[in-house]
C-alpha cells in the first residue's frame, strides 16, 4: 500500500501511534486524599438510605464497603496503580483520581447512562459526590468534572484490569453472602448475544458506507490543503452515490415484473460509479503530501475505506451481476466495527443477531465469577478453557450445569472427572443408560434451576449488555467487563443492605 510504503521509508513520526495527536505524560495520579473540610462526613459514614431501591443506591453501598476494607481497598488501587500510574513522573498537573476513575467506570454501567448523564452526575448528584469524598458543604467551592475530562479517563481502563476487578469483587461477594467458608459451589453457565452498534448489513450499503467516508476524508484533506484539485463536485459525489444505493435497495427489496432486469441495470450503474470513485481516489492517494500526524492518519483512514470500497464493488459485482453465492467468511458485516459476527441462535425473534457471542459462569449467590467474549468458538468448543480457568480458581465445586448447546462427549467426560454433578444435557436421541441417568432426580432438579441465569442474563442486558455504544473491539471488551462488574456490584450492595436491616431488627427485638 502506497502510504505504508511512504512511511517505512520515512517515517517523522516514529514510536507514535499513527494518526493520534500526543501530549507529552505530565499528569500526577494519586489513589485518593479526602481531605476533610467543614461540614463534610468521612467517606465511612456517608449515610445510605436504605429504603431507596434505586441501583445507585446499592451500588454505591458496596462501593462505600470496598473503601472501607483495607484488603478489598489495597487490591483495587493496586490494580488502578499498576496499569494507570506505572511509570508515570509524580509531578505536573494533577489528574483525576484513582478511585473517582473507579466510581465512576461502574456508575456508568449499573445505571446503563451514557457520558452526558454520567456527566451530570458526577457533578450534581450528593450522594454520589459524597461517596466520591467531594467537598459537599456549606461555604465549600465546588470540584467541577468536565465532559472530555471524565470521558477520557474512564476510557484508561482496559479488558484485563477490569478482569482483575471482577476477581476482587466475586471475592468480596463470596464474604458477603456465604455463612461458610467452605461452602462449595453450586456453577451455571450460559451465553447471550451483546450486539455491536452497527446497521444492519448488505453488501450494497456497505459500499455505500465506503464511498462516503472516502469522501468524507478528502472533503478533510481539501479543507486542511487548498493545493489539491479535482473534487469541484464532491457534494454531487455523495448524491449520486447514495442516490444509486437507494434505487438499488428499492429494487432488490421490491416485487413485480421483471423484476431481476431492474436489479441488475441498478447494479451496473452503482458499480460503474463506483469504480470511476475508486479510480479518482487511487490516484489521489499518491499525490498528496504528508505535512503532519493529522494529515497522515486521515491518509491512512482514506487508504482503509479504499480498500473497503474495492472489496465491496468486488461483492457486488459478484452477486447481483454474475449470480455467485458468497462464502460466509468473505462477508464483512461492518466497516467500523469489524469484529462484528452473523449470530443465529435458532430463535425466531430475533433470528440473526449482529455482534459477539458472550459466556457468563454464575453460582447460587447470583455472581458472575467468570466472563469471556467468545472469538470465533462455538458454546461447546470453549467449555475446555473455561473448565481450566475456573477449576484452577475454585476447589470446591459441587454442581455444574450447562444447556444442550455446551454438550460434546469430551466436554461431559472431562468436566465429569472434577465436578461431582454435572448438568449438562446431551443433544439428540439418548441411549438407555443416558435417559436413566437424566431421569435421576437430582439431575432433573438442578436442569430445572439452570433457567435462573436466563434473569441473570437479562438483568445484565438491563445493565447496558444488550448493545455496546462503545467503539473498538477492545472498547467493547472492556465494556462487557464493567457491565459484569457493575452487576456484581449492585448484587453485592443489595445484599449488604439486606444484611443492615436484619440487624437492625434484630436489635429492635432484643430490646
């Protein structure tokens, strides 16, 4: 490629993430000074009101539980220290705290708000600040939060440190509920669809997608360098283009006679414009100077939608005009989000569900301790993994049940040798010692509660798992993480309050 090929050999910008503007690191991070003012209460006894049932309120519960124990506190700022602040100078400006970054992460996802809501939050809600140990008093200035300030450092997180949080949390909610220590636990393990945030695709209006955010770079590139000549009508550019996709989607959604000629006299002329488009951006590409960062990552992005563009015409081409079938794996599904997968789970709505495929492991006490986005494995071919992952972690496990969808013989036989019950259906006909075996009534008693971690599952689809807004495919694994986190949080918090109560009624009756 022509602008790769122009960098290697001289490359002024080198060490640097392509196409990003850089400052210079000089922001000093600390965990968390509450320094206490007049009128302001220590972040232990913030006062929550019990009788509130919103989500915020239990979430902030269990936060207010994890400062103020030393073993859960040190963990969390270990984990924020040593993936935020390592090697960072401890001088310059100060940046936002270690434990707002935390708060605010997971206020974010239990409530399901987006920036402008988290926003407003941070900076008018009481509780919330309190909790955050902000100055709230009479006569205090108040500490304001700016939009791009909170944005940007909540986005400081990533997919492992959240996995470390969960860890912390799980460990902390395994305290909160077991009366024993030893208590084995009881395991169910599903997986649901979180979508992407993605149109739905054909190829016709991807290329469309293509073209106009080509033009869009260079309608960028002509603003930043008036030397470049030849896009007079790049406005008409876009018309034409969108124009011709939407006859083109007419024809092909429509019915009538002759059908078949109108879609493929739509297609030619699509195409052919397309291609012309092609052509005149190809040839651009190779003329236009890179004067800085800006200009080469906007160069950069132009050659990717190019070759979006190219593919695209190619698919087109392919399937309207000369009739082929395309093999699935040569779809694209979108050219933002290009993790994006075809999902069918054989249910009649919806039946396709555009996005990746998530697996949840919960045990009797509702918590999620495990979590995994799947790539491009099936439910049964990640049991192995999953059986490791979790079996190094937790001794003690009772009962373990799965749906049919997980069912291989391998899976049952080795999952079998360290689970003493294991649930997990087989798919088709069974054999005489198999429908004995399912008909036991242990087996058919906790087959019956594995349905408990479809309300789990729509509980963290009400906690913001059913779409991600984020964009990236490593912004959308973090984003599955926080909403686990949050989920497992405000269970935690629920139970705490819970706790409270009794205790106090407790003390009401023995007085």
């Amino acid at each position: 490629m022509f602008i790769f090929r122009q960098i290697c050999k001289d490359n002024p910008f080198k060490g640097h993430y392509l196409g990003t503007r850089f400052k210079k690191e000089i922001t000093m991070r600390k965990r968390f000074e509450q320094n206490l003012a007049l009128g302001q209460t220590p972040i232990s006894d913030v006062y929550i009101p019990e009788n509130c049932k919103d989500a915020e309120v239990a979430l902030l519960k269990a936060l207010q539980k994890i400062f103020t124990t030393p073993e859960y506190n040190q963990k969390i700022f270990n984990i924020l220290d040593k993936h935020i602040s390592k090697g960072k100078k401890r001088t310059g400006r100060r940046g936002m705290d270690l434990w707002h970054i935390f708060i605010l992460s997971q206020l974010r996802l239990c409530l399901n708000v987006d920036y402008d809501r988290l926003h407003y939050l941070a900076n008018n809600d009481t509780l919330l600040r309190q909790i955050m140990g902000i100055p709230t008093g009479f006569g205090v200035t108040p500490k304001e939060f700016g939009y791009q300030t909170i944005y940007d450092n909540v986005n400081l997180l990533n997919d492992e440190m959240v996995k470390e949080f969960n860890e912390v949390i799980v460990q902390m909610g395994h305290k909160v509920f077991k009366k024993k220590e030893t208590a084995p636990l009881h395991l169910k393990t599903d997986s649901f669809v979180v979508l992407s945030n993605v149109h739905f695709p054909t190829d016709y209006n991807l290329l469309w997608d293509s073209g106009r955010k080509c033009l869009d770079v260079m309608k960028f590139l002509i603003r930043k360098n008036q030397a470049i000549k030849g896009w007079r009508k790049l406005k008409d550019w876009t018309r034409r283009l969108k124009s011709q996709m939407r006859d083109l989607g007419k024809s092909c959604s429509g019915g009538g006679k002759n059908k078949q000629d109108r879609v493929l006299a739509s297609a030619k002329i699509y195409i052919e414009t397309a291609r012309i488009l092609s052509k005149k951006i190809k040839t651009q590409l190779e003329t236009i100077p890179i004067t800085d960062e800006e200009i080469l990552g906007k160069l950069i992005s132009l050659e990717y939608f190019h070759e979006m563009l190219n593919k695209h015409i190619e698919l087109v081409d392919r399937r309207l005009i000369q009739g082929e079938t395309i093999p699935h794996q040569e779809k694209l599904f979108s050219i933002f989000e290009t993790y994006t997968q075809w999902i069918t789970k054989g249910k009649t709505n919806p039946g396709v569900e555009l996005g990746k495929n998530v697996m949840i492991t919960t045990d009797q006490y509702h918590l999620i301790i495990d979590y995994r986005v799947l790539e491009s494995e099936t439910d049964s071919q990640a049991v192995i993994s999953l059986g490791d992952s979790i079996l190094l972690k937790y001794k003690l496990i009772h009962i373990w049940s799965f749906d049919k969808g997980f069912f291989s013989t391998l899976n049952k036989d080795l999952l079998g040798l360290f689970v003493p019950h294991l649930i997990m259906p087989k798919k088709g006909k069974l054999s005489g010692l198999e429908k004995e075996k399912e008909s036991e009534k242990m087996f058919k008693k906790y087959r019956m509660k594995h349905s408990a971690v479809e309300s789990n599952i729509n509980e963290l689809e009400d906690k913001g798992l059913d779409r991600c807004p984020d964009r990236g495919y490593m912004h959308f694994k973090r984003y599955v993480g926080l909403g686990v986190c949050a989920y497992n949080l405000h269970r935690i918090g629920k139970e705490l309050i819970k706790q409270h109560k009794a205790e106090i009624q407790e003390l009401r009756e023995a007085a």
